[in-house]
C-alpha cells in the first residue's frame, strides 16, 4: 500500500448558463458564502461573491497516495466539484485547480517562537 498524502485543493471557476431561478438562489443565498465561509473540507466549501455574480471557488481537502500526486488530488476536486454545481443546478464554464500538499508544507518558524 502506497504513502497517503493530504492535499487542500482550490477549484476555481466562472458561473455560465445560470438560469434565472439558480441566479436568484445565488444571489439570496451570498451572504452564507463569502469570505467567512471558507474552510477547506472533504465535501467541499462554496465561495463567491454576489456583485457581480461571476466567479467562484470550491475548496476542499483531498486524501489520495502519494504517488499519484497533484494532479490525481486536482482531479478528484474538480470532480467533486462539478458533481456538486451540476447536483445544486448551477451552470459553469471550465474549472481551475491549485494544489497544496499538506505533507510536504515547509513551515517556517519565527525565530524564538520554539518550545
């Protein structure tokens, strides 16, 4: 069995073709997704602003081998991704991903903050 790394992945995106019922929906539901809504979890976070009602982003935490790295955690997103926008009635354009391995992170101390 392969090494399982943790991957927070960042799902960006356009709205395109939204219907006029989907487009009121976002619009009455924009305050439950702004910037306090961000967190990033296995189901996925929506996030976007409603002026103007144009782009979005979806975070979410990915746990996949090692091995199959970046791309395999992007992949997996961005399906879950469209799975979710498709399943909600949203329409949108192509999607775009950043990826953060969480187990090979460099995290850089303040000097004298160790204990």
């Amino acid at each position: 069995m392969s090494e399982q790394h943790t991957y927070r992945v960042i799902v960006r995106g356009t709205w395109d073709g939204l219907t006029e019922e989907a487009r009121a929906r976002l619009l009455a539901e924009a305050d439950g997704h702004g910037l306090t809504s961000m967190r990033f979890t296995e189901e996925g976070t929506l996030t976007y602003e409603s002026s103007p009602l144009k782009h979005f982003s979806m975070r979410y935490v990915v746990v996949c081998d090692a091995e199959d790295g970046e791309e395999m955690a992007a992949a997996i997103a961005e399906d879950r991704a469209e799975t979710s926008l498709r399943g909600l009635g949203y329409g949108f354009g192509a999607l775009k991903s950043t990826v953060t391995d969480l187990d090979t992170m460099k995290i850089n101390y303040k000097a004298g903050s160790r204990r």
